[in-house]
C-alpha cells in the first residue's frame, strides 16, 4: 500500500525521483527501493514523505482514502468556508469515510441544534448570571 500511494502523490505533483529524493535528503536510490517494495521506509522517512507530499501518514499507511488535510501551519484566514446547506454538491468524509445524504442532513441539523442550545446557554448565562 505505501509504495502506490507515495508513487502516485510523487506523480501527482510531476516530481522525479532524484527530485523527491534531494527533497527528503536521502539517495535516489533509497528513495526508489521505497517505491518499489525492495525497501521499507522507518517511521521518520514516512513522516518526512506525508510531509513533503502535504498529506497524512494515515494516508500514506492506507488507513484513510483521502489524502487532504489541514496542515497544523495553515492559519484560519487562509481557510476558505464552504456553506453547508445543499448537502448534494458536497462530499464530507468521517474517517476516510465519506457520509449519505442522510448523515449530511443529519450533520446540518445537529450543528444547529447544538448552536440554538449554546445561544439559548450563554442568553440565560449573561441575563440570570447562572451557569447552564
């Protein structure tokens, strides 16, 4: 599984392999073992990948089928904000798992209803000075 996805993450961005090689500090031929199985990246050089690829180890090790994710380094101004309330022109994943339409809306109606109840708390809070 970790050699088809850092082959393809690799060929994603058009990148060679002495080019990805000299990225990650190693030997080009270190770096084309790792891709084709005769050998087997440490913990630290999968971490280096997922983090020269832009990606997750989970994805790397096939845990998860999505390979994006926000970087601890991407500030929120930078974020775009997606609404979501049509639920058909979007796809959302738990876990690498992407959701139904039914979870969709269920997901909508939950962030309300827990907004509504939060609203509801902090009213109460600031006018009767009492904890909900």
């Amino acid at each position: 599984m970790i050699l088809n996805r850092i082959i393809s993450l690799r060929k994603k961005k058009r990148w060679s392999l002495q080019y990805t090689a000299d990225r990650l500090g190693i030997a080009k031929s270190t770096y084309a073992g790792y891709e084709s199985g005769y050998r087997r990246p440490s913990l630290e050089s999968i971490k280096s990948m997922a983090d020269l690829f832009e990606t997750s180890i989970d994805y790397i090790l096939g845990r998860v089928e999505h390979s994006t994710f926000l970087p601890k380094e991407i500030s929120t101004e930078s974020v775009q904000f997606m609404e979501l309330t049509d639920p058909l022109n979007l796809e959302l994943a738990v876990d690498g798992i992407s959701l139904s339409e039914e979870e969709m809306i269920q997901f909508i109606a939950f962030i309300r209803a827990k907004r509504e109840l939060e609203g509801n708390c902090y009213k109460q809070y600031v006018t009767r000075d009492s904890l909900c």
